[in-house]
C-alpha cells in the first residue's frame, strides 16, 4: 500500500483524494496539507485521513510518506516539486508544471538529480476514448496522419476570481488540448491562434480570452486545429478527430445514459452530455494514478514526464505570442 | 459502517464481495461462507476479510453480522432467507428466490414475520438507462404505455453444467426481463412462449432451449415482447422499447469508447459493445447494494421486495406452461 | 417507351401516375381509368396524359397500352387482372391481391393462362434499406437467421370511413410486413396474433383493431415478431432486425435531414423521421416500377409475383383466426 | 415549360442536363453547345435534344432560348456571361464565375446593365441538411454564432489533367467552402491559410496543393476554419459545425441505407457514406436549377447572385496570397 502526502486540498486537489482514497487499491493518502489549514483538515476529516497541516514541509519531512501529489496553485509547483525531489519522494504533479520556463527546467533538473519518479497529471491520456484514438494511429487503422482537430470546449467559465489567476486560456485550459495534440500526432513546430471573448465580458475585462481557434503545425508534416470556447450551453464538448491516408477516428461525447425519446416535438437524447471533467474523466482520474502508483511500487518509468509537462507550456506561450504578433509562430521562437 | 455476512462464494458472489469491498462506503463483509471451504478463504483472502467458513450459520449467529447476501445456488435460498430471518438479519437475496412457489411464500412470511429488510437483486432497476426509460414512462414523455420490447441476449451461453442446475432459461435469463416488465409496465396478465435450440445442440441435449420469444399481456391494457438469445456474437445485447400514445423511449448498447473509425471498408465502432453483466452492470452492482445498505441503515423500505421476487417466478412458470401446451396461458392459471 | 393505362386515380393511383411520368423514364401513361370520371380525368391533366375515362374496359380494349397499373379499390383487383390478363396486358396490381383465396386462385390462373407479366406492389422490396437488409442475409453477414423482428408503425389512423373498406389493419397494413417477413426469412408456417383497440375509440367501433404484436415460426426454424400501431406521433416507424449466428443486421428510420441540434434543454434531431410511406418510400415506388417495366421490355420474369401475392394473404387470414381463437394457427389451417 | 440551351457539355454539364431533362418539371433544354462539337450531339442524342451545336453563339441567337445554363471551362464563363447578357438571356453559371477581379467585375455590370437573371450555382445552399443548418442559425437555436467548422474532403482526387487547369485547390474545390461559410455566418474579412502536398505528389508536381486548413474571421466576430483533403477513402466527407451561445449545430455525412451490421469483429454501417458530389447532392442540383427556373418564370430575385459568385473568389485569391506570405491577410488587401 503506497502512502501518499497530498499538497493542495483545493477543486483537482479534492478530486484525487477522493479518487485515491474510494478507487485505487494499491494506495492511501495518509497526510493532506494546504496553505489554508481549514481545507486541509476539513478534507482530512471527510476521508478519515489523520493528518492535516498547513505546511507542505510536514509532509516532505515525514518519512512515511512514499510519494506526493502536488495540487497547490500552479505558482507553487516548481518550488514544491524542487523540495519534493530533494526529499527523495516521488512526485504526482497537477499541469502546468509552471508558466516559466526556466522554473519548469530547475524542477525537470532537480527530478533528474534526485532520481525520483514524475507523473504530469494529463488524465486525458488515460481515458478510454482517447487511448482507442491513439491505438488506432498507433495500430495503423487511419494510416499517416494529415490533419487533426480537437474540440474542447467546458459547460461554463470558472468565476473571475480563478480566471483572474488561472494564466490564461491557453495555460489553464488548452494546455490539455495541446498535450493531446502532442499525445497523438507528436511534435507541433508552428502555431497560429486567434481569440475572442464573445461569452462573458468580465472575462475579457479580466485580461483573458474565452474562445479561440488554434492552428497547428507538426514535425511529420500534418495539421490540426483547436476550437475552445468556455461555454457550451449543452455541456462538456471534447472531441477529437485524427484523418490520414487510410481513414480517419473521431469519437463522440459522453452522456449519463444510452436512452432515445422519440416524440411528436422530436427526437432527443434522454440525457445532455456529462458536464463536465469529474463526470467525464471520473475514471481517468483513477486510471492515472494507478499508473503512477504502478510505475513506483514497481519501478517502471512514468509515461507522463517531466517533458511532456514542459513541452504544452511552450506552446501555450508560442500562442500567446501569436496572439499579440498577429502572426504564426514557431516554437523555436520561444526560449 | 454496515457489516454484512455473504453466503456463497461463487461467480455471482465474488461480484457482490468485490462491489462491496472497493465501491460500497457504509458498508463491508466482516464474513464470507460458502459450502466449498476453499471458495469461501480464498474470496476472503484477496479482500482481507476476517472470516471464512463452510457453514453459513457462523454467519446467521455472529451477533456482528447486521445483514447477509445470499448468493448460494437458488435451491438454498429458501431455507436461508428463512434461517436469516428468523436469526434477525436482513437480507439481500439473488434472483430468483426459489424454483418453489410454496417455498416462496414461506421464505416470504419468515421475512415478514422478523420484520427485517428483503431485498431481491434486480440490478438492472438501478442502471442509470433502464432508470431514465422508467422515468420517461412515469413522467409521461411517451404518454400511455401501449407496446413494450425488451431484447435480452448473453453473448455466450454458460457451460453445460451450469445450464443442467440452472432451472433453465426463464428462471436464470429470462427472470431479469421479466422484472424489467414489471418495473416498466407493472402486472402481467397472459404469456405465450415459443422456444427453440438454435444456438448449441448440447443445451438441448441438456433438456433447455437457448432461444425464446415471449409475448406479454399486461393488467393495463399494454402487451409486449421479450426476445432472448444465449448467444449474441457481437456482445451483450441488452434493449428496450417502450411506445406510447405521445411517443416512444428505445436505449443503445453500451460500449468501452464512443470512437467511430471511417476507412474504405468500413465505417464502425472503435469496439463492440460491453461483453457481458460484469462490465454493463458494474455501476448497477453497486447502486443496488448502496440502496440496500442505505434501507437498512436509515429504515426504510425496499424498492425490489419479496413481491416482485415472486412475481418473474409465476411469469416463468406459465411461460414453461405455454411451451408445454403451445397456447398463451393466464397467470391466474399458476397457483 | 413502354405505354401504361392506369386503372384506379386515388391516392396510390396518384402516387404511381407521379412516379412513371416524372421518374420512370422507360415508361408512360397514355391512359387513366376510374369510376368517378372526373378524378380520372383531373389526374390526367395534371399530368398532360391525354386520354381519361370512368371504364377500365377503354384501357383494356386500347391496342396502344402495353400494361396496366391497377389501383383500384381491393375488391375489383381479381376481376380486373382477370380482363386484363385476357386482354394481354402485362400487370402491375396493388395490394392485396384480393381477401378472398379462391379468387386470387382465379386470377393468378388467368395471368398464367395468358402468360402476361404480373408484378404485385411490394415496393419495400426494392427499398435500399431493406435490400441491404436482405442482402446481409443472402451474403451470410448475419449467418443463419435466429430471430426476426419488424417494427412497422403508421404515423396516423387513415379516416374511419377508410378504415371500414380497407380490410382491417391485417389486410391494409400488415401485408407489406408479412411479405417483409417472407421476403427476408421465408415462409411462415405458424402465427399467434394479439391486438388491442388502443389509438382511437372509433376504429374499435368500426370493427378494427389498431395496435396488434403478431409472432411467426419460420419454416427454417426461426422465430419473428410484427409490431403495429396506426398512431406513433413521431412519424412513420420502419424498422427490422435480424439476429443470427453470426450477428445481427438492424436499420434506422430515414430523417429529411443528418443535423443535430445541441442545446441547453437536449441532443436532438434537426427534424423528425420522414412522415409517412410517400416521403420513405418515394425511390422504392420508383424502382419497383422500373423493375416491371424492365420485366416487360426485356421479358425477364418478375421479382414479386402471383404466389407472393397470394402468401402474406394467407398470413393475414391466419392472424385473424388466431384473433378469433386466442391460440396460434398453422397456416396449413388456412385453405 | 421554360426553354434552356446548355453552354458546356462536360462533367458538370452533364449532371445539369440530367437534371433539367429527367427532374425539372417546368424546364427543357432545346440545345446544347460545347467546344467539342461531338461532346454536344452525344450529350443531346442521350437526353432527345434535337439541337447540338460547337458555337455557344447559335444558342444565344435562337430566339426560342429563354436562358442559359453555363458549365464550360471556367476561362470562358466572364466571355458568355456578358454575351448571353447582352443576347438579353437569363442565366446561370457554374462556380467560379472567373479567376479574375476585373473580369468578374465586367461580367456582373453587363448583367445589370441587361437587366437579365444571374444566379450562381453553388448548390449546397438547397441541400437540405444544410438548409437546416442554416434555419437553425436563423431561427436562433443556436444563438449568436460564436464558431464555425467546415470540414468539405473529396474521395478521390481529379485527374492530374485537370488539376493543371482547375485554377488550384481553393479555386476549384474550397469555393464551395467559401460560400457555405458566407451562406452561414455572413462575411469574412480576414483569412490564415495552411497547405500541404500529402495526398499525390504528382499534385504537388502540378503547382496545386491537396490538403489544407484554412481560418477565416467574419465581421460579426465570429472565427471559423475549412479543412479539405482531395482524399478521404471511406467517401465524400462534407459537414459543418455551427456553434454559439445557445447551442450547435452538427450534420452527419448521408449513407445509401441505414443498415447496422453487429457482428463478432465490428459495429459498422452497412455501407460507406455517398461517396461524391453527384450522389451527395442529387436533390441540390435539382432544387437550384428548380429555384432558377421559377426565379425567371415568375420574375423572382435569384437567391444566390453575382456578389455571392464575386465573394468567394476575393476569398480564394486572400488564401493564396496567405499561403505565399504566411500570414493572416484581410480580404480589404485584395483589389
């Protein structure tokens, strides 16, 4: 039984505990800190965890706690990821690793240097949908990819308060859309984005953007496109589709149930889609962390790391920059 | 934290023991017995459970025990509802509850007078589709029942041995449309059966068909059909249809991914449908046993009882009728 | 160009006149004959078809026309295909041939004496949809066929003084599923039929039925059911699955259009399914009579002749006395 | 009956003629001219034309042609539309009216200056679906539009022959895309382009690209992007998205049949979707030449005039010119 500390007792923090602690067999958090203590003990207290604490060190410094899960707001990773690889734990890390480069590379070094594991927490890797559309490129089944698309696009936007912390768009919510795009097609050279706050004038008030489309190029020659908005009415909206030479995957969304009702008004869904991330990616909540409970119990690399952590993060900022150029930009641009 | 006592270890049991242990939170099995000693330890051991006996009336007197399952072969629920009872537990008992009617009725008035919790496992009242087409009746959206169909096939028959002590397909299969009947449409009124042996000449020879249409009657007036089949290649196939005078509610199959793959062969699903009760019903298993834990924790009373345990039993039994005489036969016929 | 006379201006008359002078381009009517003059002379100038009358007997004796069309009221199809065939006319008729056996005996005799062509109007034979049904059994897609079900749903009642001279909901509407149910499995040998009085109190009065689930045995082994309603609110239902060892082979009803609107109230349609037989079947009308007139132009035998004619009559009566004698009924009862 | 003399009996000369001969009710062609005298007398023998001519001036100066159908080479339209304008005949002309400003500027003037009909033929705006698409943006189910994609991809890429002379990717095959996205949401003003040569490269060798995505920005604020690909190997692959602050709009691609097929390897549809324009769009190209026909008849505006053939190719020459200079150009730079 793996013994987890869990750093950040806020909204995902939430989420991994209860995933940790109701779905995964093999580990148990067994201390949660947060800078405000009162999170930390009330969600200690929910899941008859026994140790809360303010202070992220009480868990660095706890000698029973095999690895950790930092939650925290995204300013604190590169430090506490830094801290946790010099205490020899290994490391569950929410996205983005940081919004700086440089921070990001100190924590890929001092990882590296400790000699610890490092899992970035891109869930959707691990969902079933997306595993079947990766093995499908994988396998063959749409031959070489030439263009690809994602869709995503969240039920409503978070309040001003997180938007006006959250680094952006392009950092709080695409950088899931570019990691997919990474995860499926590989590299990505060039980008051009263009944006628009057409769902809530607070946001754009607030220095951030709601909608855009994002072009892409990548190293095998292929092209895709993200759309984002942060608000579909119908609920949660992520769909991908890859098309190449021999065919093409896509996939549909997700819904509470597989009902039709036919009547004299139309015919409908008995249900809209899953709202949102908890219900969608319920179990790819689980499925990655049994795999980086896997990956340390049994010595095996992570398939997550510290790259992959590091590698949206530049593109994300390549987006800004096109943003403010007008212009497409190259990733080698950014340094 | 309920603690239940299960009785019967076997392929049904393991599936409540596992439900229980990692997916149930207010409650878990403190003791586990089944005839065959060595089924019951080694279900007890990979869920670090306690206790493990051939006798089940460890169980029944273990004054820890608050509430048993009873998942043994259907000839011994009778005789442990009754014992369970009478010992003051209540009781969660696998479908069906006897080949017997008179057995029934016994089992059904130990339970009353005890005065304990009864509940008959009809997981599929508590999938969340089977739900939302209940609720598309009860709120009106297809107006008054007139036609139901309900399509029910295994994706490959059980072996012989189970099928020789199975009491045959309507009492092992076709229970669970039977109930489905009820819970949708309430009383049935008339059967008429027609049966045959397509799938495997050994099931014949094992004196039971493997594919069967049912016609039903209903008490309001409604009728409908129930196809059966011990063999769907393609996966489990579990549908229904409800049509009424202001429309109609139908459900899907229910797959591991929504991914569609467009080549020039063909356009098909990333997968087939989910092959069988295990993984279709796995959130099913659960609901059940939290709506069980939760009636005997808070009191209150159970939605599936001893009626509706008995009711698909009188169905089975003038659907074996109307075989035999090859004509529709009235449930008031069977006594 | 082959010239046709079309005997019968009501509303598949029309249907059949529209379809051979604005689609069949092989073929035209030269005449039309109805026993109220003036629908067939409004027919014929809506059309520019030169020549009209109030008896049949003007097309018969015109050496100009090729063949008939007869879609006249059901009683006079015997005696019509009976002049016709004296007159050497190949036939197309409507159906039912007629209700009475030994009157259809009379005219299939007829056409064989004269050794004209006669073509009865299935037209969900030549159905898209339904030949790739047939054609996934023909090729094996579904192996040897287990279980049959149609689906087959009016959207409304036709009017009660309709109702009154169609025969009954067997004759009128059923037929074209029983020759579905020969058409894709063969021939029936045994039906248990159940109806209700459920859509409108008024059929009921007019001695009908208006909802009906018919079971068949096949003389392959199998197994099927029929399921009727005149009322379903969301439009015109047609619908068949076969299940057999090797799969199953279902079909969608057909939609104006592919859109789906996603709202914050549903996942719905952009339009309802097509209405009614006019808009699902308007390419099926037009290739079953551009298969007869390729029959008479090339003289190939017809796909759907006499015998097929006669059979699902013979279907219908013995749904009838299954009705009347709550039992199922050989057809071999039927003489 | 209106009389129409067809300039251009090539591939989609001759889809007009089959259309106008075998479909259009209140229309005829009364000659045909093509370039290739042989092309037109074989194209008038098939459909009984009695007139064929290689002089497009032997239509325009038969007074017994009311208009004109223009589907020669794109190098010739802007010439016979200010002919047959100035021949005071009605016209309509296949897309792109010309690959030059000025040209199309001229053309246009002696349209007006003649006072004739001009409609241009891009006949996805009557495909029903996206009809429905359409309505669904006017009716304000979808609210304000926000989004926009169009994914338009070929089975199979033309001749190499004619990829020489079709005026380029964008020219010949995204004009569609073009004037669905004007038809849809109204103006664009500023365009990204990205192509690449994956398909062929004998296409490539040819000087045209095959596969591309494009990003379009309207005046009303909305953004938008075009995906084409020359080949798409299960079939012509033509949809759109439509998404804004009250929902999306989506369509399907059409298929022959409705048919699923479930058998032990695959979940599939019976067939791959309608593979090209001329089955895709059968009923299209009737409802606009129909829509022609009674805009000239009862002196009705045409719905699709010379500003909306002029828009789409402003937009052709602004992707080009973003191909060369990578990087977003407004429509205003083009002149």
């Amino acid at each position: 039984m793996l013994k987890l500390g869990l750093i950040g007792a806020g909204r995902i923090g939430k989420v991994h505990c209860d995933t940790v602690m109701t779905r995964v067999q093999d580990a148990t958090i067994v201390s949660v800190a947060d800078y405000y203590e009162e999170s930390a003990k009330s969600l200690a207290a929910q899941y008859g965890i026994s140790h809360a604490t303010s202070n992220h060190r009480d868990i660095l410094e706890n000698s029973d706690v095999d690895a950790v899960i930092i939650a925290s707001s995204t300013d604190t990773h590169s430090q506490f990821i830094i801290e946790s690889a010099q205490a020899g734990k290994d490391i569950f890390c929410e996205k983005p690793i940081d919004f700086n480069l440089a921070r990001i590379d100190e924590a890929i070094k001092a990882v590296a240097d400790a000699g610890v594991k490092f899992q970035v927490a891109f869930q959707r890797r691990f969902d079933a949908t997306f595993l079947r559309v990766k093995q499908a490129i994988d396998n063959g089944e749409v031959g070489t990819p030439h263009l690809l698309h994602i869709i995503s696009r969240d039920p409503a936007p978070p309040p001003i308060t997180y938007i006006k912390v959250s680094g952006g768009l392009f950092f709080d919510m695409t950088i899931h859309d570019f990691d997919m795009a990474r995860f499926l097609l590989g590299e990505v050279e060039e980008v051009y984005a263009m944006s628009a706050n057409l769902v809530d004038p607070a946001i754009g008030e607030a220095g951030d953007i709601d909608t855009a489309i994002i072009t892409l190029k990548f190293a095998n020659g292929a092209m895709g496109t993200i759309d984002n908005s942060r608000k579909a009415v119908y609920g949660y909206d992520q769909r991908v589709e890859v098309f190449g030479d021999k065919g093409s995957v896509t996939n549909a969304n997700q819904y509470p149930d597989t009902v039709t009702l036919n009547t004299g008004d139309s015919v409908r869904r008995g249900s809209l889609p899953l709202n949102f991330f908890l219900e969608r990616y319920a179990a790819a909540y689980q499925f990655e962390l049994e795999a980086f409970v896997d990956c340390v119990v049994n010595d095996k690399p992570v398939s997550v790391g510290g790259a992959d952590g590091r590698a949206p993060v530049v593109i994300a900022m390549a987006c800004y920059k096109s943003l403010k150029e007008k212009r497409p930009v190259k990733l080698s641009e950014i340094s």
